[in-house]
C-alpha cells in the first residue's frame, strides 16, 4: 500500500483561509482571516461517575461550575488521583465552555494553580501553539462571538456545541505582537470599565437604603407630614374592637398619640388566587380594602411593601415558604388618620419617584457599559483600536508555522 501523500504548505493554506467572500469584515492588510481549528482545538471532558467522587483527590470541572468569568476548584466535586488522565487536564488559564445544556456557550477561565481536570460536555478551547495564539486574544475572541457560537449551536431547547462548530469559526489571525498589544489594551480598558460598574453597584446599594429608609420613618410618623391634631381612627370610626388592637407589648416602635396600631386584617384582607393550571402556576394571594373609609389604598400599597421582607422571614416551607392569609393579616399595622396617610403617600411617591429617576439613571449608565464593553471587543477584531502596526510580519507567516508540522 503506498504511503498518503503530505499535503504541501500551500494546500493546508488553501484549507485553512477563509475565502474573501465568507469574511465576515475587513481587517488590516497584515491580518489573515482563518479557520479558528487551524489555531486552535476543542477537546471535551470526560464522563466521571458520580460514585467516583470523593473528598479529597483532583478537582473535576463541570458545566455547573462554569460562572462566565473565573473558574476555580473551590466547590468542585473530586476524583481519586489515581483516575488522572492527561488527555482531560485542565490548567490554570484553559479556557473552558459548556458544551450543553441551558448555560450552553457559557464560559470559565480556569483561574487556578491546582491541576483539574474537565467533566464530559466542558470544553477546554487549546491554543496548538501559543507563539501563534496569545491565549487571552483567544480568550476575548471567543468572548466576543459566544452569541454567534449559541446561535449556531444545534438542538432547539437544549442546544449543543461541537469541536467542528467552535473550530469551523472565521477567525482574524493578526501578528503576535498585535494579538499582545489588542489583549492588553482590551483589558485595561476593561477594568476601567469594571471599576466604573462596581461604583455603580454602590450607588444601587445605596438607592435601596435611601428606600428603606424612607419607607421605615412613613410608617413611624416621621416624615414630618403628621397633624397632632387631627383625631385617631379610634375617635372617628366605631368599626375598631378590641380583638382589632395589637397590645402595647407587640407594638413594634412607638408611633404619634393619635396613631392606631391595628391587625392588618381589620382594615385589610388576603385572598388566595385560582390555580388554573397548577402544574404550571402558582397560587397569588391578592390584598384586598375592607374599608375604604378607614385605609388608603396607596398606604396599604406602601406598608406591604416595606413589610415584604418580615413577611418572607415568618413564610413557612423551607425551600418552597408558604404565605397564609392568617400570617398576613396578623402584622401590626400602624394606621394614621385617613388625612395623614393621604399626607405620607404623597410624600413617599415624591421621594421614592426621585429615587426611582436616579435608579433608572444608573441602570441606563450600565446599561451602556455593557454596550461599552461589546464595542471595545467588536472594534478589537476589525483592528480598530489603534494599537495595529503596519510593520510587523505578516500574520499569514504564523499560519505557516502552524502548518508546516502539518505538511510534514
């Protein structure tokens, strides 16, 4: 039997270019658009068994523990060392993607010094040759396209992600140097832009305080709107019994004199919904007026409000809690005079609608980091970051040295 023919440089080159009219944009004369398997490769993981686990032994990466940033060990499961296999390291810097599943295309860039290895359906996308493929250029690359790569990936509901879809990508190959130069500008530009994202954190931290601050001094007649001298509910209505009071001992704070501390359910009651398909839907329990004379809707509206953490807190289920009507309608509930809670909520939905205006702000300034972001990385593979030189050799002479060992 005769031997297989090598094929020469120019053969792999005609395979691995992408022709001019399957490039996706232009790139800078000494960039060279090829197929992202000749730079690099999709290995998948192994299927470990779950009775293989251990305490102690080599971490295994799997799909759940891919979070999109930074991938470490911590709460992987493990393996006896002695199922090490090298085939399916993983080390520190590997980029790896979730090949399946509802988090398909998700990735995580293994951020440790402990040796790991990857779970079956965890990708681990090599560079064949880091003098050819900066990694982190590699890293933003994949970044960059990962809604193409879902959106190519096959399956319908639950999608896949093959070795030939990740390796058959147009990829723009440029010098190393430039590959260098877009990484670290990428990143530094980045951080920048993380930085700006974390104070923005700090200011959403801080609306919500405002918020809850706000709402705790409504409810204990501190927003300055209270007439002492207007009449209580319990001198203007002739509905509040002595079973509608909460004693002087389960009253939460001190509210002004001519406050009521009333149960909720006296002035408000809950209604359970209809499941209409309960394999689908939840109950929703409704809050409805009792008396419209005696409660604003927009108070009530307010208090639930404030009152949804404590509500939560008392929920009964564990892991699936349970509201009940009795639960609700037994909170102390402060009620001011009809006038004055018509007072509080005016004030409230002028303060709170001045926070609502700086939340909406702020998410719109992140809104736009976002979009930042995914500008830097589109203009970072058209070569329009400034950093590209003109004078440096050709990226196609990299190619070469990939394919020479091909041609061989």
């Amino acid at each position: 039997m005769s031997k297989k023919k090598q094929k020469s440089i120019e053969e792999l080159l005609e395979e691995a270019l992408v022709p001019e009219e399957e490039q996706p944009h232009k790139v800078p004369e000494n960039w060279v658009w090829v197929r992202f398997g000749y730079v690099a490769k999709l290995l998948n993981g192994y299927a470990f068994k779950s009775t293989d686990y251990s305490n102690e032994g080599i971490p295994i990466i799997r799909i759940s523990d891919l979070n999109g940033i930074h991938t470490t060990p911590e709460t992987a499961v493990r393996v006896p060392k002695e199922l090490y296999n090298e085939k399916f390291l993983v080390q520190k810097g590997d980029l790896l993607i979730a090949m399946s599943g509802a988090t398909t295309g998700k990735i995580g860039i293994y951020n440790s010094d402990e040796i790991a290895m990857q779970n079956q359906r965890v990708g681990n996308i090599k560079t064949i040759n880091d003098n050819v493929l900066c990694p982190k250029y590699r890293n933003y690359f994949v970044i960059n396209s990962s809604k193409k790569i879902l959106k190519l990936a096959y399956g319908g509901a639950q999608p896949n992600i093959s070795g030939t879809l990740i390796e058959s990508l147009a990829f723009p190959l440029p010098p190393m140097d430039e590959q260098k130069r877009i990484a670290e500008k990428v990143e530094r530009l980045f951080a920048k832009i993380d930085e700006a994202k974390r104070l923005i954190e700090e200011v959403k931290e801080s609306v919500e305080l405002r918020r809850a601050a706000i709402l705790d001094k409504a409810f204990k007649g501190q927003l300055g709107t209270n007439d002492p001298n207007e009449e209580s509910m319990l001198e203007t209505s002739n509905g509040i019994k002595e079973k509608n009071l909460v004693p002087k001992e389960e009253q939460p704070y001190e509210v002004p004199k001519n406050w009521v501390w009333v149960r909720f359910g006296y002035v408000a009651k809950l209604l359970n919904g209809y499941a209409f398909k309960s394999t689908d839907y939840s109950n929703e329990g409704i809050p409805i007026i009792r008396n419209d004379n005696v409660l604003c809707p927009k108070y009530r509206n307010y208090f639930v409000i404030n009152s949804s953490k404590k509500i939560l807190k008392l929920a009964y289920g564990g892991a699936q809690p349970n509201i009940s009507g009795t639960l609700i309608e037994s909170l102390a509930f402060p009620l001011p005079p009809m006038d004055e809670q018509k007072r509080i909520v005016e004030r409230l939905d002028k303060l709170l609608g001045k926070l609502d205006e700086q939340e909406e702000m702020v998410l719109e300034v992140e809104q736009k980091l976002d979009l930042l972001k995914q500008s830097i990385l589109n203009k970072a593979f058209r070569g329009e970051l400034g950093t590209n030189d003109p004078n440096d050799e050709h990226a196609i002479e990299l190619l070469k040295e990939v394919l020479k060992s091909k041609s061989k």
